[in-house]
C-alpha cells in the first residue's frame, strides 16, 4: 500500500479506558464510493458521545450497566469523531465534480429515512467512520456548502453534534421569541449553544451553571444565571426572580436531580426537553405534577435533516460564532479527551489532523 493511500487516524479497538483509542499512522484512507465524496479534514471537534461510546457508557433496554454505544453494539476498530469540517478532495460516481475544492461541513447523521424530519438513528464516529482521521467518506447529501462562510474550519467543526443537539431541542420544544427557558449545564457543549442559539430567537435564557462561569455564559446570551450550588430555598428564590410568571420551558442536558427541583418552578403548559444525562440517568418524579400541570416532556437526540439546514444557514452566514477553548494535534487526541473530561474551560476542545 502507498503513503498516499495511508493517513492518520484515531482508532477505537473495544469499549474500555483511554488506551481502547490509538492513534494509528498508517491507517488506510477510505474508498469513496458511488454517492459518496472524500473529505480531508480540515477539523474536528470532541464531544460526550466519543467518551461515552470509548467507554461504552450507553447501556442496554433492560440492562443499564452493559458496555454499548448510544444505538447499541459498535463494530470495532472504529475512527472516531462526529465533529467534522473540511475540503472535498474526491468524488465517487453520481457526484458533480464540482464539489472537489468546495469547503464543507458535514452532517453526522444517520436517519430513519429519507424524510426532512426523520429522526437519527446513528453517528458517524459510532455507527459508520468519523473524523478523527486525515480524510473521511461521507455520502455527498451529507455535506453543506461552506465557501462563503466567515466561519473558520474549527468553528465550523465545532457546530454539528453540540449546536445540532440544541437546535433539534428548541424546535422540537417550539422556543419561541420572549419565553423564558432554562438550561442546565450551561457551560458545557450543548448547554453553551442552546444559550446562544436560544437567546438568537428571542427567547429570555435562564441558565444554570457554576458561579465561575457564569460571565462568559452571560456574555454568551443569558440574561440571568443560576449556581446549581445554592441551597434548595436560594435557588428556588432566584427561579422565581428569574421568570415570575414560571419557566415556559425547560432544555436540560443534565437530568439527576434537577427534573424534581425544578418542575414546580414550569408555569402550566410548559415544556422540558431533555438530551443528556449527565448528572444522573435515572431519575424520580411526582407524575401528578406533570398531568394537573398539562406539562410536556420531550426526549431530543439530535438533530433533524431540516434542524441541521437550519443550523448550516447560520453557520453561512456568520449569525453563530462558536467558542474554541482549545487545539490540540490529532497525535494529542488523549490529553484533548482528558482536558475534556475535566471540563474546566467553555467552549469546544478542536482536534487538526
């Protein structure tokens, strides 16, 4: 096999700790096929999903504890990352030629169908080979235009899982102009972009975040921020202050023991649209609050092919700016995943192959 047929490429060989990721030289470059175009990564950018699907951290109906990615089993070895932006450096048959040169942002998903609003059903870095790596294929539907974008390669990178995420929460929870919502985690991936994209359609963002944080999430879009460490009474007062009339709605990332904390604080007919559960998947409610209120809870996993159209305009037209917190080499894949776990910065950790 050539040099030219080889790249470098992060590979996941089983479910297990950071060592189940290496970072392999000599990888081969993908073969495009009919439909498909190859894209050299320009950047990349990390997210929960390539820590818990390393880890197998997704559990199994009936079986929460089993090693599993977020769509069940995942065939190894895999190149991770979901995250991806570039420049199309081949086509396969039935793709206009044109595309080659074309910078691109790629969507990561895979539907249920070929509708505009199907929903996902798999991830590129889980389900098929993703960015981690020098090239990657990419059926061409998947990629949208970016040449005119103001936006750099990173920032572009940064936007399709985390913004995807939000994007497909606001809509699915009809966020509209002057409602007030909150979001937990704000100063994580998804929670980060939902203050942004959230405070860009009007909406009055309450964010819960840790004091420390709490200016760049402000600066960011929030007209108020919350600290998850205040005493139950504290924090209930400020809710109040927040949003006197109740929260029209709830986007939280976080799960645990906010469901039960914060649901006294919906006014009736509100909506709370979850998409991740860091603080704690399995969670207890009292059910009559959520019927004699006629609340609505919504589960959101991504995005749409509709909700990502929606977020390529954006990222087109430079309306949405994403944060960068750090860059690291694709060879530093492991100190990027660590700073990740630790969380001490806002803003999405970019990966140059």
């Amino acid at each position: 096999m050539s040099s030219a047929s080889l790249m470098t490429a992060a590979v996941l060989r089983r479910h297990g700790g950071p060592e189940a990721l290496e970072v392999r030289e000599g990888w081969p470059v993908p073969q495009v096929g009919p439909g498909q175009v190859l894209v050299r990564v320009g950047a990349a950018a990390l997210n929960n999903t390539d820590i818990w699907t390393r880890e197998g951290a997704y559990g199994l109906p009936g079986r929460p504890d089993a090693k599993a990615g977020w769509r069940g089993p995942v065939d190894f070895p895999r190149v991770q990352g979901g995250d991806i932006a570039g420049t199309v450096s081949a086509v396969g048959a039935d793709v206009p030629d044109e595309l080659v040169g074309r910078r691109v942002l790629v969507d990561p998903a895979f539907y249920a169908d070929e509708g505009e609003d199907a929903v996902p059903v798999g991830l590129l870095g889980s389900e098929a080979d993703g960015g981690f790596a020098t090239y990657v294929a990419v059926d061409a539907v998947r990629v949208h235009d970016m040449t005119a974008s103001p936006l750099s390669d990173e920032e572009l990178a940064a936007l399709p899982v985390a913004y995807g995420t939000a994007m497909g929460m606001l809509e699915r929870a009809r966020i509209m102009k002057g409602e007030a919502i909150l979001v937990t985690g704000a100063s994580g991936g998804v929670g980060f972009a939902l203050v942004q994209l959230a405070a860009a359609r009007g909406a009055r963002v309450v964010a819960l975040t840790s004091g420390t944080k709490a200016e760049v999430v402000r600066d960011a879009g929030a007209e108020v921020t919350v600290s998850r460490d205040m005493d139950p009474a504290e924090f209930h007062r400020e809710l109040r202050a927040a949003a006197p009339g109740g929260l029209d709605a709830v986007a939280d990332v976080a799960g645990g023991p906010w469901l039960e904390r914060v649901l006294p604080a919906l006014r009736d007919g509100a909506r709370w649209v979850i998409a991740g559960a860091v603080a704690g998947p399995v969670v207890s409610f009292d059910l009559r609050r959520l019927y004699l209120h006629n609340l609505s809870l919504i589960g959101s996993s991504m995005h749409t092919r509709a909700h990502f159209a929606e977020l390529a305009e954006l990222a087109r037209t430079g309306a949405l700016r994403p944060r960068i917190a750090a860059t690291y080499r694709l060879s530093d894949i492991h100190a990027a995943q660590d700073e990740f776990r630790r969380g001490s910065r806002i803003g999405k950790i970019s990966i140059l192959p």
